[in-house]
C-alpha cells in the first residue's frame, strides 16, 4: 500500500497524519508549536514525529504535503508572506525540509489552496471540476479547482479570495487594501456584526454603549435556528456577502460549484439557504445555471487530507 | 503552407480572414449582416466568401475559428445567450455550419475570449502564461489566459469580466445584476462620467440643466492629453475602477499581466498610467509584485486573429 503524509501548520499546532489513496487517515499526531522557536525547532519535532510513523506503517510512503497559511512560492515551497503566526518559517520553505528529512518529495502549498485539493480528492469537490471554496475561519481563505485541477496561478499565490473588493471604499482590511470580502463575511466579521446589531437594537438606547457579552459563530448559529431574529438578519447579511463574491468568481470562472469550508462550515444550512437564495442576484443567469451552493464534507481531518492531497495531486500519483 | 481562417461576428459586419501560424493576415474580407436576417441567410454569404478566399489561397486550410458576441456552449458551439444584435444566432451553432461548408473543424468563442486568444498567439500575452484581458467598449468583455491555455470554464462561459461586482448596491447592469464592472467603466460609462463631470462643472449652475453635446471616448483622451481637468478626471476614475476589477482578479488567479483591449484601448498610457498607479491600492503586495499593465498589441486585425488563434489553439495545431 503506499500512502502519503499530511502536516497541517497552524497557529498552535501542527496536525500530522497518514493517508491511503483513497482518503483513509491511517496515522495521526499532533506536535505542539512555539511561535517564538527558530525554524529548525520548528521542523525537526514535526520530522522526528513524522519518522517514527513511518516506521510503524505498513507500505510505502510516497510524499510529504504541507499546508501552511501565508504566500507560498509554489516552486521551492518558499513561504513569501502572510504567515504571521509562525514568524520563524517567513522566507524559508518547509517542503525543502521535510523532504529531506523523510526522503520523499514535498510540496508546500497555502492551507486554502490544501482545502480544495482535499475537497477535490475527497470531498465535496469529487464531482466538479470547477470549483471555488472559501474557507471562513477567524479569516477567509479560497482554493479554486478550474479544469479538474488545484489552480495555484503564476508564482503559486492564487485563491486569495478573502480578498476580493467587495465595497470600492469600504472598510480596511489587514492586507491594505480596503472593502475585503474578508472583513464582513470572516467569523471575525460576523461575531462583530452580531454584537453590532444587539447594541444598536437595545431598547432603552441609552444601554446601547453597553458591552454585549462576545459571542462565537457557534452560538449565533444555534441562536439564529432558535430563531432569535438578530442572529437570522446577521446570517442573512453574511450570506449576502458570501452570495456576492461566489456571483463574481462564477462570471468570472464559469464554476459548476461554490463551497463553504473552514470552521464556520458548521452553520450548514443556516448560511448555504441565503447564499442560495442571493446568488441569481449577483451572477448571469446563463452562468448560475445548474451551481451548486455546498458545505465542504471533509471536517477534522480536512488540513491533514487536503495537504496529503495537493502532495498527491503534483506527485501524479 | 497551413492555415486557419478567422471570422468576427460584429452587429453590422462579419470580419473575415486567413491567417497563417505566425499571425500574418494572408487575405481579408468583411460580409454585411443584416439583422433581420435568418440563420442561414446570414451564415451562407459568410460561407461562399470563404470558400472563394480559400479557393484562392495556396496551402491548406486547417480550422474555422469564429469570434460572437454572447454566451457559447464549449462542446457544440451554441450561442445560449447575449447575442442580441444577431438574434437568427440565437441557441443555434455557427461552428458546425461554416465547419460543415468548409469541411474542417470550426470553434465558436466568445468574442473577448478569442481576444485573449489572439493576444496569448500573436500580442501582448505572448511572454505571460497568466493573464487577464478587458476589452473595453461600448460593453466590458473579458478574456482570461491561465497556465498558459485560454481558459473557458465548465461550460464556456468564463471570462464575464465586465460583470464583477464592483459596488453591491451600485447601478443596475443590463445583465439584471447591480454595480457591475462595465457599468463604470466601459466606453458607455466613461462618456457618461465625462457629460455629467461637464455638465455639473458648468457655471453658472442654471446651465447644468442643457445637454451638452455628445462626444466619444477617443475625443475624451484627446482632450486628457491636452490637459483638460474633466477628461482628465475621467480618465483617473475610469483607471481606478479598472484597477480595483484588475487588483480583485489578481488576487483571486495571481496574474503576470493585465492587458487593456478593445476600442478604447486606443488611449494607451492615458488610461493605463492611472491604472497603474492605484493598482497595488487594489491587490496584496506580494500578488501585485511585476504585473506589467499593458495596451492589447492586436489592433485592426484582433477580431480575425482572436478567432484564428482560438481554433489553432483547439485544435491543438
């Protein structure tokens, strides 16, 4: 049997697993992260733990696949940008690495962009070929799948579709730019449009200055199925938004699919019905024909699967 | 000696010409279309005057490639939508009548598609494997070039470039949308930014109210060159739109190139330094790092080139 590794970088965290071809995640691990390490104390607890699977599993072990957030080069893995969280890896890349320290190929991809290899090869995206998923997490991450295959652009930096202007002058986002999609559909947007609304409905309106207690986009949720209205309108305006942005990409991209991943992938049906409902507004008809609105499938495991995946997928294997 | 013929339907006339592997334009003609007319009876004369060329061109004739205006069906070649100046085209194939006339194969594209084509062939794309193309007239149409292939999305629809959502609750679009790119910044939209910059200007106030007489965009950059405020004006906000639609493109593809075509591309620099210049306001700086923004190279000659090269390109040629 040959299978591949899968390491998912995060903020705190790095998700290590092993996986069959057909998306079985035969191993995991999970090795704690510093952000204050260097580079190579970084790494080698990841590769130390990462060899000692290997060596309990069965079969060969064909590649190493890495999803980290940030810019990524796609020739050398060079992670270029955007990977605040893991200040040590800015400017050096993790598929050199790895893939030295295992023996196998490597291949560093940005973690939305694993996201839609994983959906691609597992996952919602099996039956597409075109395709967009926006992750929605404290940010938004895209992958788009177009012809079949992860497009990753001319240097490996596409997908960034947290960062498609939605309002010309709207509000600042963290990249410099102004109106990102990301800051006012991201789970960080929707809490604080939550909390927005709860202040600016209280009655009396003096109590208005008050803080709302800070709510997650789990209980928003919950609260917008119980049918608290605030939390209703909140969704609603999200999937407007949301609604709007895969209306541009499928003009744009002539898509078969728009999914949700990402954390707040959770809220199901709550968000995908006002995606749905506002979606003729924002593209040709001609173009929305026949699209598909889909909560990504692949859940815990999605960082390990999509990273294992991408790897795959560039191996041809 | 191989080549292809090139044909560009327009509202009033239909461009014909063969074009040899190199782009050179070995003979041209151009075929009245009446809109009154039927299927057959704009098609045939299209027909017989291609056969008379190549009856008369040595070498061997390998594609028929056809440019329209609208929505088209990648695999038969159906215009399914948009092509409302020639309605007889209308959910019919003009790719397997002149294939059929001709006896070769023939490709129908959308018109600003097969620009992109042209351009990737024979233009400015031919030292970029990522690119986006606008053509900019009385519409916005748009052409995208990704990994080095014209790229047409799931059906053939791709590359609605004129229908980014620029402005969520922005001017209604003839597309049923609202706040669509082409509604700022097509030749249309310009003259009208310019009447009413004019018309607002005007002193004393009372005079706001009288028409001003109409003129076009290639008097507008004239008038920009020779230092007028309000084509200049124009011209600058024209460029800011295009750079917001080029900045979210490139953020979402990671693009090498932004290319300018269409009748307005005529304004070279006066248009394109604008652009320029609020474009990194527009994408993240790693993403917006060496894309050249650039004029289309195919000028006369885009429609039959574009429609040529698309063929060759499909044919593997």
């Amino acid at each position: 049997m040959e299978y591949a590794a899968g390491v998912d970088f995060g903020g705190t965290s790095a998700k290590i697993g092993l996986v069959d071809r057909s998306g079985v995640v035969l191993q995991r691990a999970e090795v704690v992260m510093d952000p204050r390490e260097t580079y190579e104390g970084l790494l080698r607890p990841v590769a130390d733990r990462l060899r000692g699977m290997v060596g309990r599993q069965e079969g060969r072990l064909l590649t190493v696949g890495i999803g980290t957030p940030g810019f990524i080069d796609k020739r050398r893995g060079l992670i270029i940008g955007g990977c605040v969280n893991l200040p040590a890896l800015q400017g050096r890349s993790v598929q050199e690495y790895l893939g030295a320290e295992l023996g196998v190929p490597a291949f560093s991809e940005n973690d939305a962009t694993s996201a839609a290899a994983g959906e691609l090869a597992f996952g919602a995206g099996r039956r597409f070929s075109h395709f967009a998923l926006i992750t929605i997490g404290t940010a938004i991450g895209g992958g788009l799948v177009l012809d079949g295959k992860v497009y990753r652009g001319s240097r490996g930096l596409a997908g960034e579709l947290g960062h498609l202007c939605m309002v010309p002058e709207g509000l600042w986002c963290n990249c410099g730019s102004r109106g990102c999609f990301e800051q006012y559909a991201s789970a960080t947007a929707i809490v604080r449009l939550y909390d927005e609304k709860a202040r600016k409905r209280q009655d009396p309106p003096e109590a208005q200055t008050s803080p709302q207690p800070a709510i997650g986009t789990r209980e928003i949720v919950e609260r917008a199925r119980g049918g608290e209205a605030i939390a209703r309108d909140t969704l609603e305006e999200a999937g407007q938004w949301i609604a709007q942005a895969f209306g541009t990409l499928m003009n744009a991209l002539d898509l078969q699919a728009c999914l949700v991943g990402g954390g707040f992938s959770q809220a199901g049906e709550a968000i995908l019905e006002p995606i749905r409902r506002h979606l003729p507004d924002h593209c040709w008809p001609q173009v929305g024909r026949g699209v598909q609105v889909l909560a990504a499938e692949l859940a815990n495991d999605a960082g390990i699967l999509g990273a294992a995946a991408q790897a795959m997928e560039r191996l041809g294997a």
